[in-house]
C-alpha cells in the first residue's frame, strides 16, 4: 500500500513556508472573526450580570484573553528566537520578529482594558501592584525586542541579539503568573483553575471562546507579517522577484 509522506522539514526553508503561510492564514483570519463574533455575543447578551461588579466586569471577554495571550505569545516568540540561535535557522529569527508586534498589542489591550477595570472596582486607574508591574515589564520586553531588532542592520546579528533579550525576559513571565499567588496585591486570582471554574457557564464560554478567537488572531498576524519578513529578507533571490511579479 502506497502512503504519501509529507516531509513537514522543508518548511523550515523560508521560500516553502511563505507559500505555505499564504495558503494559511485567511482560515485562521476567517475562524478569528466567527469565534470573536460569538464570544462577545455570548459575553454581551447571554452572559449575567455579576453580582458584586455589576455591567463593569463584562471587561473581562476581551482583558483576560489578551493577559493571556501576551504571555504565551512571548513564550513562543522566545522559543523560535532560542531555536534560531541554537540551530541557526533563518525562519526561526523571522517568525520570532513577527510575533513581537502582536504580542506588544496584547500586553497594551492587558493593561489598558486593566485599568478600565481597575477604575470602578479599586477607584485607581493604576497601582504599582505585583501583577500589573511585572505586566508593564512585558510590555516593555516587546518594545524593547521590536527596536533592538530595528536598530541592527544585519538581521542575523539583530536576531541573535533580540534572542538573547527574549530568553532572559522569559523570567518574567512566571512571575507575571505567579504574582497573584506569591505577594498581597489587589489584582485578583484566577477564576478558572485545573479544580474548576467559580464563573458562570456563559461567562466561561465567552472567555473561553475569545481567547481561541485571539489565539486565531495572532496566527493569522504572524503568519501575514513573517511573509513581508520573508520577502524582505530574500529580496535579492531569484524566487522572490518572481513572487512579487
């Protein structure tokens, strides 16, 4: 019996993955538009009102995925760009410069829907608290990767160079999580655990749902910025002048 093999290695090849990145990308741009349209019909409508915080909380279908969403999207930015300095690959240096955008967007929509919250339930729109500190870190980590890797010319030295800032600022993401739990802050714990959700059904559902919808999202961004990476890149090869023909 014949079997066809898809040998997912030739992918690593920039040109490959740049065809490959174009075929994905209007799913994951069509899957994130249906999911966010539900979530925050789910969040807006369905979803009851909280007891204690009123209209105020519904806030969180759109801050608690993006809290999220910041810090895993670091996490994998930081493992492409350790990956690439491990190995040398160039797509690995690409893709960790394309997911550093979405990222810093996610961890501004954190602290900025944060502080929308924050206002109404603390009567401040910001406190030095442990969680929100280490969260304008993050944020800084990003910005702080986007234009060490502007500000190199070669980009194999500017990758190089932002791994090494991503790979130590991946400390901080344990403590942005950890945070809640280690000190006294006002930032609330977690309202979904491995021991169950102290929420409303239809306000995990929407949660739940926004976050794959974000996660959609920043696939479909890092998937449409690593092909301007690429091309960019590969400029001077013979495939790309005829990809932009």
């Amino acid at each position: 019996m014949n079997t066809q093999t898809i040998h997912w290695f030739k992918f690593s090849a920039p040109q490959n993955f740049y065809y490959l990145a174009g075929r994905m990308w209007p799913w994951f741009a069509t899957l994130a538009t249906v999911l966010a349209a539900v979530s925050l019909w789910i969040g807006l409508v369905m979803a009851p009102v909280d007891a204690q915080q009123g209209q105020g909380y519904r806030i969180i279908f759109v801050h608690v995925p993006a809290a999220s969403l910041s810090m895993f999207v670091y996490l994998v930015m930081a493992g492409w760009a350790g990956f690439g300095l491990a190995f040398n690959t160039r797509l690995s240096g690409m893709m960790a410069s394309a997911l550093a955008p979405t990222g810093a967007l996610l961890a501004f929509l954190s602290l900025a829907t944060g502080s929308l919250w924050g206002k109404p339930m603390w009567g401040t729109w910001w406190v030095w608290d442990a969680r929100l500190t280490s969260s304008l870190i993050l944020l800084f980590l990003y910005l702080g990767f986007i234009a060490l890797q502007s500000s190199i010319d070669d980009p194999r030295r500017a990758d190089k160079a932002c791994a090494q800032l991503a790979l130590v600022g991946a400390v901080n993401i344990p403590i942005i999580y950890g945070s809640v739990y280690w000190w006294n802050t006002l930032h609330q714990g977690a309202s979904v655990t491995m021991k169950g959700a102290s929420i409303a059904p239809a306000m995990l559902w929407g949660m739940g749902l926004m976050t794959v919808a974000f996660w959609m999202y920043a696939i479909t961004m890092a998937l449409v910025r690593v092909r301007v990476i690429i091309l960019d890149r590969e400029r001077h090869t013979e495939w790309v002048k005829h990809a932009v023909e």
